[in-house]
C-alpha cells in the first residue's frame, strides 16, 4: 500500500478563476515587450510551480526566456533540477535577469545569454554555450517569436514578412541544426506553435502561417532525430498573456484578449510550463511528432 504524501487533501482550482479575466485594464506598449509594464502583471509560477526533480541533472536552452511562456518554463526546469541558457534580446536585458534570479533561486545555474536569432552565428553561439557552461544540452525550447498585427494583406512589407520568418523558422531551423547532431539518445526538441497555426487570424497572417510551418517542420524532424533518439515535439498555447499581447495588439484587443475561449480568459504563461516539462521528462518516452495544444477550449483538428 502506497503512503500517501500529505494527510491534506489537494484543493482544487476552478480553471475559469485561475487567472485574471477580461476585461485587462493593461495599454499598448513598444515592442519587445516587457513584463514590467504589463497590467495585470503575468503569472509564472512563482508561487505555485513545484518541481519534483523530473529534469535533475539536465541542460537546456530556451528561446525568448526573459519573459512569457519562455520565462515560465525556464523557472519549471530550474525547479525541475535543469540549468538553462537563457536566450533573449538585449533590450530585454531587464526582463532576463529577473528569470535568472528565478533559476538561481531554485539552486541550478543560469547563463544569461543576449543575442539576436536573426544571426546564424548567434544560434550556434547558444548550443555552444550549453556545452561550454553545463557540459551538455539535453533540451532545447524554440520558443522565440516575432508577430505584428494588420488589417490588409498590403500593410505587411517585405522586410517585415522577412524578419517573422526569420525569427520564427529561420532561427529554430538554425538552432535545431547546431543542437541536433550533438545531442544525445533521450534529448528533446520542444517547438513552440500555437492554436494560430489551425485557426489562423487574418490579422496576424504573417506569424499564423509560421506557427503552421512549426507543426509541419516538427513532425519531419521528428522522423530525421528518432534515429538518434531524440524526440521532437510542439506546443500549441492558445491565447496567452505575454508581453507579446500588449506591444503588438490594438489596444480594444488587448482589452478583451482570451474572452472567445471556454475559460472565458487568456492562460498565465505558468499554465503551460507543465506541458514543457512533461515533454522534457522520461514521462514521454513514446511521445514524438506530437502536438500537445493548451488552449482553454480552443478545438484543434
């Protein structure tokens, strides 16, 4: 007979009320986007992540990890046992250092890493660093985004196309290429997508058909990386309050983001750092190719 952990019964949460509903009092800001100008401020897991040493000992990249989804999967590995290279723009120097005080606040190493994706040698610079700084690179998180909002096709420049492609394929293509061939069996390649690769708005037709590229791009790589051992696979986050929302939205959309879900509200980007994690641990071990959505509701094909 199992002994059970705790004499307290778990208290559970009414998902509609696990987070700040819209109306979000939060205005437009400049892009990149920072947590320190967001109202309601994002929830990370600060509070609430617990981790249970399903990653110890491992080593990790993640794309975008000074704020959002990014950051809140980089304090789930910490907590999980994992060090983190943490990738992000320079002028979100800020933001980063208050994701590396979360990782060494859980006792793991972090190795603040500024850069541009848009930079083949960049790229290659965060594998490298993996290597240099833990030794190893288990698990690689492309999770960097570039998106911008417009209401006709013609409003999208040629240069603006250019850099979401980049950022979003491009740079995850470069990083797969650098990281692959040097992992070892047990290694994962997680992608961020989104429930915009499936239910594209035409507002944001550059970035939608990225995060459809993203879907297809890992379930071909899945099939090249098995042969190595390495599983490859995606998370598609439906809407999520990130510092993406208010520094590239209108601001009556940002007003009302995530009130068409089941949930009635946007997710907190701690709400899908157990998805990383799961598909970073040997809980999915027969887990490639796949697609893991984290919607609110959102249905996917």
């Amino acid at each position: 007979m199992f002994e059970s952990i705790s004499e307290r019964a778990i208290e559970l949460v009414d998902p509609r009320q696990a987070g700040p509903q819209p109306p979000y009092p939060s205005k437009g800001h400049p892009g990149p986007g920072s947590e320190q100008q967001m109202l309601p401020r994002a929830d990370h897991g600060e509070k609430s992540y617990v981790g249970h040493g399903r990653l110890h000992g491992l080593a990790a990249v993640i794309t975008g990890a000074d704020s959002g989804i990014g950051r809140a999967v980089a304090l789930a590995y910490a907590r999980e046992g994992a060090d983190v290279v943490v990738s992000f723009l320079p002028e979100e120097e800020e933001d980063a250092a208050e994701t590396v005080r979360l990782i060494t606040d859980a006792g793991r190493r972090a190795f603040a890493a500024p850069g541009n994706l848009l930079e083949s040698s960049y790229c290659v610079y965060l594998v490298d660093a993996a290597f240099r700084e833990f030794g190893r690179l288990d698990v690689l998180v492309n999770n960097a985004a570039f998106q911008r909002v417009h209401e006709k096709i013609e409003d999208w420049s040629i240069e603006e196309l250019d850099r979401t492609y980049k950022t979003n394929i491009y740079a995850m293509f470069e990083l797969c290429r650098a990281a692959l061939p040097r992992m070892r069996a047990g290694g994962s390649i997680i992608n961020t997508a989104s429930v915009q690769a499936y239910q594209p708005s035409g507002q944001l037709l550059a970035y939608a058909s990225t995060k459809g590229a993203i879907v297809a791009f890992t379930k071909a790589l899945a099939e090249l990386a098995i042969k190595q051992g390495v599983r490859v696979n995606a998370v598609a986050p439906g809407p999520v309050w990130t510092p993406l929302i208010p520094s590239t939205m209108p601001a009556e959309k940002v007003k009302t983001f995530g009130k068409d879900t089941l949930m009635g509200r946007a997710a907190q980007p701690g709400e899908l750092a157990p998805a990383y994690v799961f598909l970073a641990s040997n809980d999915a071990t027969f887990m490639t190719a796949s697609t893991m959505d984290v919607t609110g509701g959102e249905m996917l094909p």
